[in-house]
C-alpha cells in the first residue's frame, strides 16, 4: 500500500497522540515535546493511508549534525504493513537534504522487528546500555559545582569519552561525545564541576525536565556529584534521577546499585549507520 508522508502540523497534534497512545499505551510524551520538537531542526513525520494518520516519526539533527530518529510509532493495527518503511524513507530523504554524516536511534535489545528494520536502512548496533533510576531525595548538601564554559568542556570531558563508550545519554538520546557535543552540553548549561576535588558531572534532561534529572557522567568524587544531582532535580521539581550508561562500566553500575538505584527495564541498543 502506498501512504502519503507530510509534516504532523498543529491540526493532526490529536489524530498524532491517538497514534502514539494505541501504540505505547500509558509511556506517551508527545503532547509534553510537541512545541519542543517545533524548534528544532528536522520534520515530525506523520504517514496517512487513505487521509488517516496511522504512523508518526521525527527527525531530529543533533549538535554534531547526526541524524537521531526518533518517536517512531505505528497503529497497531498498521503494523507490519509498510508504514515504517514509509517512515524511514522520509528520514532518510531528510538525512541526505540536512547534510548529516551519521544516522543514530535506539531500541529495546530484544525488539527485532525495530532493529531489522533500521538494519534495512544501513544502521548496525553500535552499543548496549541500561538504565537505572532513583526517587530524589528531599534533603542533602550538593553545593559547591559550577556550570563549565562552553570552551572549555571538550577538553574536560575528552579523559571519559572510552569509558562512556562514547556517548552521553539523556531522555534516552544518545549523543556521540565529541567537540560540537560537548560545545552543545555546556552551552544548555549540562555540564558541571567541582574544582577542588575535580567531580565532573554531565546533568540535565533535553526535556520532560519536571519528570526527571539525567545523569550522563559521573567522575570523581561521585558521591559528591550525586549529592549535587540530587540538589538540582529538587531545584527543578524533577522526581527522580535517571542513569542510562554502556555496559562497558561495569564500576558505575556497581556505584549505582550500591546507592540504591534500580533498573527501569530491559537493556536498550544504539544503532548508527555512515551516510
């Protein structure tokens, strides 16, 4: 079947969380990134068969110019009928209008169906997370941290890049560490430090900060840094902290269990492809 592909514009917003709500059932945040998604560069896709919206899709281009593709839902009942491919196809036409040398997403390490298809676009797995939380706590001394200027958080955070594996993940979007993505942390004010013991934290969320604090790195005193973490999702109103990290640092996961965070679920894949 054919489906035609055009921007989710304001007038489809309801028809494009009817989507998403049959498809994810209660794990929606559309409605509360919509007018984010708005701002930046790269389309939210919606796919209709016969005028109805029965997929949605967004690309986004990231600080180091990659392609992320992401919040890709299809009505169950659409399902296996060619709408992702639809989808893909977009995303893969912006890719090539945008300029960007790398596409990246993530899926569930058990999701097939996901991964065979970003595998039919040239995408391969390039590294297994998971991911941890914590309620916040309503007390503590966090002080002391200050936000890193924008020129100086490449070489600050280049000594971790190996040990994250290379990435820095927050609301589940994994950002390659390189010089423009470092330049984009610290200029979102993410990026922190505490110079006399030399902690570095990368903390903050890309949205939903309300729901939730980010950690993306750890270094350091890391009791320290968590104490801060802990400071700022309260200063935010954020309920929890959230750790999503490779599974080559095995020494942050045993950190992290030790103070009492638990897995949110099964392991999650990167998958990334060379344009």
């Amino acid at each position: 079947m054919e489906y035609t592909v055009k921007p989710v514009t304001p007038e489809y917003l309801a028809d494009a969380l009817r989507v998403e709500k049959a498809a994810m059932g209660d794990h929606c945040y559309l409605a509360d990134v919509y007018e984010y998604y708005q701002t930046t560069r790269g389309e939210l896709t919606g796919a209709f068969a016969d005028g109805r919206l029965v997929g949605i899709g967004k690309f986004t281009v990231l600080w180091d110019d990659s392609g992320w593709l992401e919040t890709l839902r299809v009505e169950p009942d659409w399902q296996r009928k060619g709408v992702g491919m639809a989808l893909y196809r977009r995303y893969m036409e912006q890719a090539e209008a945008l300029h960007c040398p790398y596409l990246r997403m993530y899926t569930g390490a058990n999701n097939i169906p996901s991964a065979g298809l970003a595998r039919r676009f040239g995408l391969e797995k390039a590294a297994q997370f998971r991911e941890y939380a914590l309620p916040v706590r309503a007390e503590g001394d966090g002080s002391g941290f200050a936000a890193v200027a924008v020129d100086q958080a490449f070489a600050l955070l280049e000594p971790y890049f190996e040990k994250y594996n290379g990435y820095a993940v927050m609301n589940r979007t994994y950002y390659r560490l390189n010089e423009a993505t470092c330049r984009g942390l610290a200029e979102q004010g993410r990026v922190w430090r505490h110079q006399e013991s030399g902690t570095v934290l990368i903390a903050g969320a890309r949205f939903q900060s309300n729901k939730g604090l980010h950690i993306a790195l750890l270094e350091g005193d890391r009791d320290r840094g968590l104490a801060f973490a802990h400071l700022l999702a309260r200063q935010r109103g954020a309920g929890r902290l959230v750790c999503n990290f490779a599974l080559e640092n095995p020494g942050l996961e045993q950190y992290l269990k030790q103070s009492g965070f638990e897995t949110t679920g099964g392991d999650l894949i990167t998958m990334e492809g060379k344009l």
